[in-house]
C-alpha cells in the first residue's frame, strides 16, 4: 500500500481524472469540514505524487460538499467542478477549468440551491459532452448542469418525491434500463428513486426550477 499524505479535517470528498492529458488518473480530495480548499495530486506514473495543487471553493463559507472531474467547457483539457457552502446565500458551484500543464485558469463560480452534495459528471443529453449533476443534502431536489457551446448552463432544479437526510444519501448515474440512454439513481433510508432518461433528452424538458445566485 502507499500512502499520501492530506491534510483533513473531517470527512472527505475524492475523484479521479485526467488533469494533465498525459493519459493518468489524477487524485482530487476535498478538504473535509471546515474548510474550502481541494487538494489536487498530480499522477506521474510512478505510484507517487510528484505535486500537489491546492484549489479553493470561494462561496463565501462553508466546506467542500462534492468534487467532480470532466471537460466542462470542451477544449479537451480536465476541469475540477467543486460544490461547496451550505445554505443561501453562501453556496455555489466552483469550476476550476484546466490549462494544460496541471495548471488551472480562476476559478468560475456558478449559482446553486441549498445545501448541495454529492456531485457527478456525465453526459445526460447524448451530445457528446460533460454535464454536471448535483444532488441537494436535506431537501427534495436534484440538480443538473447542461454543456453549452462554452459552458455549464444554469442549475437545473428536479423536484424528488422523498427529502433526503443530510448526508445520507446515494447517487449513480448509468443505463439502467437498456434503452441506450443515461439514468439517474439516488437513494437514501427513505428509498430510492430512478430517473429514467428518454429518447436521450435532457431529463428536465419543462417545469423545473432554475437555481439563483
């Protein structure tokens, strides 16, 4: 086993991706509680850290909730998305947008809803390109980012039968049911609930709620 050393306070957030484009995973861990700050370890193909970056969520307050890696505004490099803060106002979505040679542009904040988590990328409208989804600690909502030309549209607000408990909750992301077009699985003690995609459509065609900042 190897082991690298973090600095933490509390529980963490982890990912994988190619940050670098040199064809290795990279290590992204969210600071844990208490403090915004992602720690981001750079993979050199000898099993250790050859760097470490450290990315910061400014939303004003609040703890890394969720950290993601995609290409969120199509130019072929890894971008760190990071979900930080807990209630309005002081929440938000930060994409760190990456520039080549484990370098990252200023950090972009977007507008989010309360309390957010747990967070994934995937390609939820069949267009080729990184979407981000978001699922909201506590309340009844999960929320999804759409790429557009340059960049993640506005928050998406999906309305759950069931409000999940702070913490406690479960989201997966693939085809559950074969029909060649991505769903959504979210579970937690109150049960679990599926989004279906169809005809590969954004899941929120009409009646959602856009997230305000």
């Amino acid at each position: 086993s190897v082991f690298w050393p973090v600095i933490v306070s509390g529980y963490n957030q982890t990912t994988h991706g190619d940050l670098d484009a040199d064809g290795d995973d990279d290590l992204v861990v969210g600071s844990g509680q208490g403090s915004d700050f992602v720690y981001v370890y750079r993979n050199v193909g000898d099993g250790m850290p050859q760097s470490i970056r450290f990315l910061q969520a400014p939303c004003g307050g609040g703890s890394v909730q969720g950290v993601a890696v995609g290409d969120y505004n199509g130019d072929g490099m890894g971008d760190v998305a990071v979900v930080s803060g807990g209630n309005l106002p002081n929440t938000c979505v930060v994409i760190h947008h990456g520039l080549g040679g484990f370098q990252f542009a200023a950090p972009l904040a977007l507008a989010t809803y309360e309390v957010p988590g747990t967070t994934r990328t995937a390609d939820l409208n069949a267009d080729g390109r990184d979407d981000l989804v978001v699922l909201h600690d506590g309340g009844r909502r999960v929320g999804i980012y759409l790429q557009g030309d340059t960049e993640l549209g506005d928050e998406q607000l999906y309305e759950l039968p069931f409000a999940n408990h702070a913490g406690s909750e479960a989201l997966a992301l693939g085809d559950i049911n074969s029909d060649g077009c991505l769903d959504v699985a979210i579970a937690n003690d109150a049960g679990l609930v599926t989004l279906l995609g169809e005809g590969c459509e954004p899941l929120f065609s009409d009646g959602f709620e856009t997230a305000t900042r």
